[in-house]
C-alpha cells in the first residue's frame, strides 16, 4: 500500500484534534529532555576524555 492510499484510507486517525476529555480524569501528562554530552580538557596531558550523562 502507498503512503497516499494509506493516509486517504485512515484520515480519521491524523485529522482528529486531541482534547482533555480525550484522557481519564486521573491522567498525567508529562514532559522530558535528554541531550548526549561530551567534555575534554584542551590538554591532552592531564585529563583524558570524559563522557558526561
């Protein structure tokens, strides 16, 4: 199935705004963010590469 026929076929699931009352009374919503790190010392003599989470 193309991508074209599929969507046609479910608009119903891209087209529908979400609202509050879509979830359960008691539902949480909840955010995050990651991000990878990297650090070094300019001086390769007195540190080595540090990977930082």
């Amino acid at each position: 199935m193309r991508k074209e026929e599929f969507l046609k076929e479910h608009q119903d699931l891209y087209s529908k705004q979400t609202s509050r009352s879509d979830f359960p009374s008691d539902f949480v919503f909840g955010v995050a963010t990651s991000a990878y790190q990297v650090s070094f010392n300019l001086i390769p003599s007195t540190a080595p590469l540090h990977i930082v989470d």
